[in-house]
C-alpha cells in the first residue's frame, strides 16, 4: 500500500506562452546550438575517462571557454543546466540498466532538433511587466493568464512541436492545506464511466480520442501522399501534430479539473496501483478496448492526485487491485465467473446485486482505509455526471455524513443488515 502525506514545501512548474521576435528566435538557436556542442564535448570527456565526476566537468566548462569564445556568448547559468542534464541523463540510463532493461551508451547530440531546451538556474532572467529577461538573450513577451505563487528557482525555455514557443518556470511553494470535510472516497476508473466512486457518482468518460479518431487517420492518409521533406509534407505534418496536441490538452483540462473535484472534497481518496502496460498486453485483439485504455491516461490522473494533495493535505492511497471487481462487497465471496461485459455484479452465495463498477470501488474503499465501510442509502445509483460538467466546474458533491477523524464510512440511518438488492 502507498500513501503520500508529506506537508514540506513543494516544487510546481507554471507553463506560459512566449511570444518572440524573429531577432530573439535567432539568438536562441544560436544559443541552442551551442548548448547542444557543449553537452557533446562533456559527453566526450565523460567517455575518453569514465572517472571524472560532476564536478569535473562543469570544471571543464571553465576551461573549455578560454579555448572556444563562443560559450562566452550564453549565461553562464544556461552552460552550468547543460552540464546537469548529462549528469541527469547518465543518471536515468544508470537506473533503467539497474532495472534489468538493456541499454547501450549514451547517444550525442548529433541534430539542433535533438537539443531543445536552454534553462536558467536561480540567476540571469526576471519577468516584469508582462515580460521576461533572459541574460544575453534579451527581453521576450508573455502571457502571464495567472499568478505565480512562490519563489522562482528557474525556467525553461522550449519550442514545442506545434512551433510555439512555451516558458517553463520552476516555484518553490509552501503548502497551504485545504480545510478538513471529514470525508473519505473510493474511486475506480473505468471506460464508460471515467471514475466511479464509492459516493455513488459516475463521471462520463470523454473519449476525445473517438472524436478525433477519423481526422486523424484522414490526415495521416494526406501525410502518407506527400514527398518526405517537402514544403508540403511539412505543413500537413504540422497540422497532424496540432491535431494531437489539441486532443491532449482537452485531456489535460478534464483530468486537472476532474482531480482538482476530488483534492477540494475529500481527505483521503483510495484508488487502485494500476499496471496499464500489462493491462494492454492481456488483451491483445481488443483494438478498441486498448485504445480507450491508453487514451484514459488512469496513470497521469493518479499522479496528479498525489500532487495535488501533497499541497493541499490530503492523502492518497494506493491499493493491490486484486480482486476489486470480482469480491463480492457484502460477503467477500469472489465471483470468478464474471466478465469484463458483465455490468452488474450478481453474487450467488448472498444475493448483492448492484453496479459492477460501484462495488469496485466500495472494495477500494474498504481495502484502502482497512476497516468496515457501508454504503449509503436512500439515493438513486448512480448518479451520472457528464463530463462537460467537469470542464465548466459545475459539479457539486453529494452529501456524505461527516465523518469522525481517520474513520471509515459512518453506518447511515436505518441500514439493513440483511443483503441489500440493487439496480445500477
């Protein structure tokens, strides 16, 4: 069982478009450029003698410059973050091969394209009036559409595939806990139903994807038809790639909001430790059902869970998902004869009939606090919420008793010990 809990003052990126001029686009490639030989030459020393540590090579730096004017040109900040993104990358390729994956050397830099990135490390840049200074590159205009809260450590600057250009700034916050509801939820994630929890609301899955399914494939197909490298295969590449990026922010938006609904409503939130890359695999021949899967993207709304709540003080808690759905929530009887088109769980040895997806979520529930939960009463099942409701934040919760601190689901009014039969 994992849990995040920790109340200490927390890193938060705020993304921003910038605006620049042809002038200031030039400096930054030429400044890119020379990131990108930079890291290459650190690379080099790196593999001629694999002993030198950190601190040499930013040493290297230093020297490198009496010999090669031309670093003099970017912030000496900017020079010192190309050294760590070796060092981060040596690091990251140290763990996968710590993991068991096969891995190779370290890859050079060997195209501007595959150089992206110049960062600014605590020093050479400010924002003032709607604008950003980067040392030795000029000023730049940005669209500031909310306030940054905390102290800026950094920023980065990236031209994304879309060809606009983005700042990244790196803020120090302190958390600011939200106020207690006395309020606990299970939640499981699904297909049709995004989330289903243990309150009794079914949020719609969007499936953006099944929207933009056939403009895809219509300009995947005009793609296909152009000359590689030409003028127009690179307008209808672009336009592929703006295609996509749309269909990932509409997910974005939905999953931000969707998280954010939880995180503002409930102190602890019990989902499941979910394995999507062996959840694809075991069902290989169900092309739909797989797409849905991956384009659900469970396992970025669980990390923004755990983000969002680190700040807010709220606890996440993750659970082993065996058996959820199949467990009978009111005798523990596992049905192993259900099936993934059953949608109402049926268990023969006590008569619970009831939602496939709520029971889940009433065993989550259970499994993640480890104790004794009851389900409400007295209220239809379930509630289905449309998910255009959660882009425009026009939901409201459903009342739950409150709750004594750290305790389940208080037994509501009038429960009947005997199975309870229902329609979901």
């Amino acid at each position: 069982m994992l849990m995040n809990n920790r109340v200490n003052n927390m890193m938060r990126t705020y993304k921003f478009r910038i605006y620049i001029s042809k002038s200031i686009q030039e400096t930054i490639e030429e400044h890119l450029n020379i990131c990108r030989y930079l890291y290459n030459y650190l690379l080099e020393q790196k593999t001629k003698n694999p002993k030198l540590n950190k601190g040499d090579t930013q040493k290297l730096i230093t020297e490198h410059k009496k010999e090669n004017p031309e670093l003099k040109k970017v912030h000496s900040k900017a020079l010192q973050m190309v050294n760590n993104k070796l060092w981060g990358n040596l690091k990251a390729l140290g763990k996968l091969k710590q993991n068991g994956h096969k891995v190779g050397k370290l890859r050079f830099k060997s195209s501007k394209n595959h150089y992206k990135t110049i960062e600014y490390n605590q020093s050479g840049f400010k924002i003032k009036d709607n604008k950003l200074y980067l040392s030795k590159i000029g000023e730049i205009s940005i669209k500031l559409h909310r306030k940054i809260k905390g102290e800026i450590k950094g920023v980065i600057i990236k031209k994304e595939l879309t060809n606009k250009w983005f700042a990244f700034f790196q803020v120090e916050e302190e958390p600011k806990p939200l106020p207690k509801t006395n309020k606990v939820v299970g939640i499981d994630l699904g297909i049709d139903g995004y989330t289903i929890d243990s309150d009794g609301n079914k949020f719609e899955n969007p499936k953006f994807i099944d929207e933009t399914l056939d403009k895809i494939k219509k300009v995947q197909k005009n793609l296909s038809r152009k000359v590689r490298g030409s003028n127009n295969y690179k307008k209808t590449k672009l336009k592929l790639i703006k295609v996509y990026d749309k269909l990932n922010n509409q997910k974005n938006d939905f999953l931000h909001k969707l998280s954010r609904y939880y995180i503002n409503n409930y102190d602890k939130i019990v989902l499941e430790d979910l394995n999507i890359k062996s959840m694809v695999e075991n069902k290989k021949g169900q092309k739909t059902l797989n797409r849905h899967i991956l384009d659900g993207s469970w396992k970025k709304f669980i990390n923004l869970l755990l983000y969002k709540a680190e700040g807010a003080g709220r606890e996440v808690i993750l659970i082993n998902p065996a058996y959820t759905s199949k467990k009978c929530f009111n005798c523990g009887c596992v049905v192993s004869s259900l099936r993934l088109s059953d949608r109402i769980f049926f268990c023969p040895n006590c008569g619970w009939k009831i939602d496939r997806d709520y029971n889940a979520s009433l065993n989550i529930l259970k499994s993640g606090l480890g104790e004794s939960v009851v389900p409400a009463e007295g209220r239809p099942l379930l509630r289905v919420i449309p998910y255009i409701k959660v882009i425009s934040g026009q939901v409201s919760p459903m009342n739950q008793e409150a709750l004594p601190e750290g305790r389940g689901l208080r037994k509501p009014k009038g429960f009947r010990s005997t199975p309870s039969v229902r329609e979901g």
